[in-house]
C-alpha cells in the first residue's frame, strides 16, 4: 500500500462497554481518522438490537479518553444530534434510511445548523441521485461547515452477489456533481460478507474515492449485528497492507477498467432483467394456453413498440438501435410463448 485512505473504521454496533473499548484498543496501532459505532440502530423488523442509545455515548467518550481516537455514530432524529452534541462526539452520520426521506433530513438538517463538526450523509436506500444530493443541499442551506458522503449500496429486490448493489455509477456522477465534495466508501454494506472487502475497497480505490469506511469488532462471530461483514483490526491490516493507492498514470489507466467494470455491472443487470421479462412472457403464455388465446395480438403489440420507441428515444437512444431492440425482445418472448401453448400435457398423453 503507497499510503493510507482516509479511514473510518469500527464495530457495526456499540454492544458493551468492553467490547466498545477492546475493539477501540485492538485498532491504536492503525490509528484510523474516525472510530465508528452505531448506537441508535434502525432495524428493519422489531424486537432485533436496536442499540445502546445515550448509555452508548459514555463509552465512546472512554474511547477518546482512554484510547486517543476521534468518534463519530449515527443520528436519525434531532433528539440523537442533541445529546451526540453535547457528549462532544466527533463526527455524525445520517444514515440510508434516513437520507430516503427528506423530512427527517431536514429536521436533522436544522438541528445541525452551523456545527463545525463533519457530517457525513449516507447515499439513500433507493438508487436515486437526486435524493441523494438533496440530503447535502438541505446540510448546505443549514450551514453545516463540513459535509461528505458516503457510498453504501443500494437495496435491490432480486439480490446479488452483493448485499446492497453498488451501482458505481451514482457515486461517479455525485462527485462529478460535486467535485469538492469528500466521497468515502462503504465496503462492509455494499459486500455484506467478508470474502468481497478487498474487492470493493480496491475497486472505489481506483475510483478515485477519498476513504473507506469498513466493520471491524473484536470477536466478529459474537457480533449483534451485521456478524458477516465485520472483520478484526488484524484482517483490517492485511487489507490495507494489499491496496493499491495507484498514481496518476495507474489512476487513469485504472478508470478505464473501471469503467468497463461498470460495463459487466450494467450488462449483468440488463440480462437479469430480461430473465424477469422472459418469466412475465412466460406466465402469459400459461394464461393464454389456458384460456385458447392466440400467441399473437398485433394491435396490442404495435401500440406496445410504438410507446417503448418514443421512450426509449427520449432516453437519448436511436429509433433504429430501440426497434430493433423490442422486436428482438418480442420475437424471444414470442418463441417462449408458443412452446408453452405447443407443449402437450402430461395426462392428455394418458
């Protein structure tokens, strides 16, 4: 590793006192900028951990005290800026959850009014920029003297081999939005496991990303939350031992992988699309079969190519490139339709 990232480092939550302070004690030697603990916790069903609430602020006022690093947790409404205040923590964040809906980012927002301290602002749940960036705008227009973002993933219905899709492309076009604007990456919830760390940590490296924010606990398979993707100050070490910090030549040469990166992510999305599709095609072709329909009703299906053209011609795509593309798509889901209605069942060959 040429030089270290900007590093936000810690347990996903502040369980205990101890293990607050032993996984603190476990990253001295590391010395990352922030140590980070989560200690109000949106949980997505009841009854599961949702943090230690205010208890939780006295140990990591131990941790700067006793072990010498800044802190920084996680605020969801004004009541959570005020006493993260007043315990002098070093840093807040506002969460995906949060960030999706902006009354709560405003009130927090306007609570923030004029602190010094950095506020960073989670990308929201959805993959939507705009959200995104009207999180910061709302900061902004508070006075908040120093805000940056940080990249976690965004949720997805159907998942995939991450926990929350990166969607690399979003982050790209918030720092071209805001060049100045400090962007640090979320490896432990974008991966959601261990395995994938070094890969997403890499990739938002070559990126041109300004820092990493990863999991780290004492004893990770103990954990209350988030077991999977929290590793030991040790397994953060050897992480940071094998990153490449590239210079400007490898930067540039790096962003072309990484912009064909984004290609496979794109195509891989576009054929996982097109499998819902051809199952929706499917399913129509089971109703049709049942019902004696025909395969083909060209009314339905001109008007259809005539309304995905004129979008996809909005969308900046050409008129011949979207034709040819739905009637390929139309002719699969044809070919997919008439096996269903051609196939024979089972107990009508009886």
């Amino acid at each position: 590793m040429n030089q270290k990232p900007f590093l936000i480092s810690g347990p996903c939550s502040a369980e205990t006192e101890q293990q607050t302070l032993d996984t603190a004690r476990s990253l001295r030697l590391l010395n990352p900028d922030y140590f980070r603990a989560g200690i109000w916790k949106p949980r997505t069903r009841p009854g599961e951990f949702e943090g230690a609430g205010k208890e939780g602020l006295k140990w990591l006022n131990k941790v700067q005290s006793e072990v010498g690093l800044k802190v920084a947790t996680e605020v969801a409404k004004p009541e959570h800026v005020e006493a993260a205040l007043n315990a002098g923590i070093d840093m807040l964040w506002i969460g995906a959850r949060t960030t999706t809906n902006p009354f709560s980012v405003q009130e927090l927002a306007e609570s923030l009014t004029g602190v010094d301290i950095p506020i960073m602002v989670k990308n929201p749940v959805n993959p939507d920029l705009k959200l995104w960036i009207g999180a910061i705008e709302r900061m902004k227009k508070c006075n908040v003297r120093s805000i940056s973002a940080i990249h976690r993933g965004f949720s997805v219905y159907e998942k995939t081999r991450f926990r929350n899709n990166p969607n690399w492309q979003i982050p790209i076009d918030l720092k071209h939005e805001m060049p100045d604007l400090q962007l640090i990456c979320d490896p432990s919830h974008i991966g959601g496991r261990t395995a994938i760390l070094f890969e997403i940590a890499q990739k938002a490296m070559d990126l041109k990303f300004d820092g990493l924010m990863l999991e780290t606990h004492i004893s990770p398979k103990e954990a209350w939350t988030d077991a999977k993707q929290q590793i030991t100050a040790a397994e953060l070490i050897e992480l940071l031992q094998n990153l490449k910090i590239r210079n400007h030549q490898e930067i540039e040469e790096a962003e072309i992988i990484g912009f064909r990166s984004l290609l496979t992510e794109l195509d891989d999305s576009i054929i996982q699309l097109l499998h819902e599709r051809m199952k929706v095609s499917a399913t129509i072709g089971n109703y049709k079969k049942e019902h004696n329909l025909a395969v083909l009703q060209s009314s339905q299906w001109e008007e259809s190519l005539r309304k995905n053209v004129n979008k996809a011609m909005i969308a900046e795509l050409s008129e011949e490139f979207s034709t040819t593309l739905f009637k390929l798509i139309h002719q699969e889901s044809i070919h997919i339709q008439s096996t269903i209605l051609n196939s024979v069942n089972h107990h009508e060959n009886d």
